[in-house]
C-alpha cells in the first residue's frame, strides 16, 4: 500500500471514503489461545494449508516448507483440520 | 503462477478483524485472487466493513469504497460509469461485495436495478445467512430452522420457519448472463467461476457460501469441512446458470441434512420432524435443479 498516512484531523480526510491505509501494522496474533505448529516430517508441502487460511498468514520457508506468521495467525485451526497428513498440531499458548 | 491449485498473488493483507476462522475472508481473498489488482471493490455495512479495518485502515491491496447499506449496487453501477467516461472500464473490474442482508433484503432492489441497466459489474454476495454484524438477527437468506436473535419465542418457534429466498433464480428471472454459487470448501471450483464472472460482458453474480462461527455456533476449525457438508446434503448446492442454461458443478449430494445441521448450535433445538421437514424441502429443491439442468440441455 502506497498512501501509508496517518489521518490526525478532519481536514486531513480524502473527499471520499477511499480508505488507504492498510491494517498490517494491527498485530492480531495476540488474540490467539491455540498456537499451530508444523511438523516439517509430516508435511507433504502440499500448501492446502497456506490455501485455506483466512489471515492470510502461512508463508513458505527457505526450504519450501510452509511457515506460520504468529504476528498475524488467530489460532483458529482451520489448517490443522485441513492438512492430509496431520502435519500441524494446535498447542495451547503459554503451556 | 498458481499453488495449490490457486493464483498465488495476494490482494488481501493481514492484520484484518475478523473472527477467527470466518468465511468472509476467504470469499473476498479468492475472489481477488482471479480478478488481479486493476480490481475497485465497494462494499455496505456488513462484517465485512469491519473486518477491513475501520477507516482509513483497509486490509486490501487494492482501492475500497464505503457506501450505504442499501447502495451497494447502485455505487458499483455509478464506479462503472465513471470508469467508462473516463475511458478505463476494459481493463478494470469493478466489485459489488455485500452480505446476505445487503443483498438479498435492503439492497435487492439496487440489485435488479444495475442488472436490468446492463451494468458491467460482478456482485459478489457473501452469504453468512443472518445480518452478523449487528448481532445475528434474522435475514431471508437465513436457512430454514436457524435460530437468531430475531425469531419469535413460543413453545413451537424462536427459529426461521420459512426457506432461504433463491437470490439465484430471481437474477436469472433478469436474464443474467452469468450467475454461479462457490464454496470457499472447493476452491479450484471457486477460481472457476469467478475466472467465467471476469471475462462476462455485463452484470454477473458470484453468491458465496461463507462460514460464521460466531453467528452459527461450532467450532472455528470446522470451517471447510461446514462448507463441504452444505455441499454433499444439498443445503448449499454447487451450479451455475450461464445465459439461462443451468449446470450443476457438482452433483453427488450422499448425505443426510441432519450431518450437516447437527454440528452447529444454531440448529441444536430441532426436533426429528422439522429436520425431516427441512430434508423434503432440499430434496425438492435438488430435483428441481436436476430438471433445469436437463432443460437446458435441450
Ligand atoms: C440503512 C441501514 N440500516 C441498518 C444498518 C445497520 N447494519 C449495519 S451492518 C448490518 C447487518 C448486515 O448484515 P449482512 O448484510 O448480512 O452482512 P453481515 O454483517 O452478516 O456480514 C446492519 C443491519 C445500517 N448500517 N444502515
Ligand atoms: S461475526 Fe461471523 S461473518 Fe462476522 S466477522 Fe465474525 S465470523 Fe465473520
Ligand atoms: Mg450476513
């Protein structure tokens, strides 16, 4: 996203309602309770997992392998429940 | 270049606020996906507003207006004429994304507007089947014997007796030239049609199943596999109607209603009879599809 500007003011406000700053800088990881974690003997790099995530926050490593984005993942294990060969484990945080 | 059988580009960011496990994500995440990013998107007040990002905040990678609840397609048909004035509609798609009571209540008649006026849109209806946003309240796009914060209470009610309006036959009714149902569970069908709804010529209809945890009470995990039940029992059945010819994209509808509705708490109060009854209606829904495909073959 180009237009990264805060807007402090109303006379700072665009004519339209054109929104322009984008929302990464919203951490929303800390609202996860279970974190997953993949089992790279397991995983098939099949990426169904990187597919199905709605925060957008599965990657791929330098070894091809999908990587989690804590700063983003909310733990709602949709990819653990997807994944063909179990690769992924939801842990409880903190324990 | 795809991965999974899907683009791989993205034009949806992270850090957006939606539940976890929502469907809405995945909708608008696929359906960007295929159109690329000469895409404007204008979307009502849904979840989805919220989910973006209160404004300015927008978790996409391309531009999004606001508009009013009842708007949506009204605002989209207005980008498109802007666009064409100014000699840029061919390459840019302009995107009507809205919820089930933005679409098929307070903005229908928006809808069938833009449509009879030919407008070269896609609208793209999300379909959480209640009005999530504020609270779970009844829409009629809501399935029969859901519970939301809006039925009558009584020994015999306090849940949707009546079926899910058809969005799709009524947009057919307007001699649509594309109409397609996706399922964020069958994503290289999904791709599919919005790749057919991108290279229409006209007003074309995406309507989207998409899972709510929160207003459907089950477990966020189970996302995908919800979307694969509505499926495989016909409660949401896969087709599309491409200049009035129907075509079922996937046809093996295996299992009973009650699999489907017996994981979430919205239906937890049924009794066998009403289950039963919602069974006849879906199975007569699904003959009634079957017939319209045959038709067309004619
Ligand atoms: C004219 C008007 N009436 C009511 C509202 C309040 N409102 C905001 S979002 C919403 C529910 C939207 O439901 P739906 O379109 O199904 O989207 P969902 O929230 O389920 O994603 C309502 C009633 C409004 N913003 N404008
Ligand atoms: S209430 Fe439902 S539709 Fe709205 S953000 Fe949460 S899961 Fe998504
Ligand atoms: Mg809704």
């Amino acid at each position: 996203m180009k237009n990264n500007q805060k807007y402090s003011s109303v006379e700072d406000l665009p004519e339209a309602s054109v929104a322009s700053v984008s929302t990464v800088y919203i951490k929303t990881g800390s609202w996860r309770v279970y974190r997953p974690e993949i089992d790279k003997e397991k995983c098939i790099k099949c990426f169904i997992c990187w597919r199905c995530c709605p925060d957008i926050s599965i990657g791929i490593d330098e070894e091809g392998y999908p990587k989690i984005n804590y700063d983003y993942c909310k733990g709602c294990g949709i990819c653990s429940h997807e994944c063909p060969n179990e690769a992924i484990k939801m842990k409880r945080e903190g324990k | 270049m795809n991965r999974a059988g899907i683009p791989i580009e993205e034009y949806v960011c992270s850090g957006h606020s939606a539940c976890p496990g929502c469907g809405a994500l995945l909708v608008l995440r696929y359906v960007l996906k295929v159109l690329g990013k000469n895409t404007i998107v204008t979307s009502p007040a849904c979840c989805f507003t919220a989910i973006a990002g209160m404004f300015p905040d927008t978790c996409m990678e391309v531009p999004l207006l606001y508009n009013a609840f009842e708007t949506t397609a009204a605002s989209a048909s207005g980008i498109e004429a802007a666009l064409k004035i100014k000699g840029k509609k061919d390459n840019t798609h302009v995107v009507a994304f809205a919820g089930d009571g933005g679409t098929a209540d307070i903005g229908l008649q928006a809808i069938s507007g833009a449509l009879e006026d030919g407008h070269n849109i896609i609208y793209v209806c999300y379909d959480n089947e209640a009005y999530m946003n504020t609270g779970i309240q009844s829409s009629s796009l809501t399935p029969m014997g859901a519970t939301t914060t809006t039925n009558p209470i009584g020994k015999e009610a306090g849940w949707k007796i009546t079926p899910k309006k058809n969005m799709m036959d009524i947009l057919v009714a307007h001699n649509i030239k594309y109409a397609a149902t996706v399922n964020p569970s069958y994503p290289i069908d999904f791709v599919k049609k919005v790749e057919k709804a991108k290279a229409t010529k006209g007003f074309s209809y995406i309507h989207a199943y998409s899972v709510c945890p929160t207003g459907w009470r089950y477990q966020p995990e189970l996302g995908l596999e919800m979307g694969r039940l509505a499926t495989e029992t016909g409660a949401f059945p896969l087709y599309e109607v491409e200049n009035g010819k129907y075509n079922i994209t996937y046809k093996k509808k295996t299992k009973n209603v009650l699999e489907y509705y017996k994981l979430q708490g919205r239906f937890r109060h049924l009794s066998e009879d009403f289950i039963n009854d919602v069974q006849a209606y879906i199975d007569q829904e699904w003959q009634k599809l079957i017939l319209k495909e045959e038709c067309s073959k004619k």
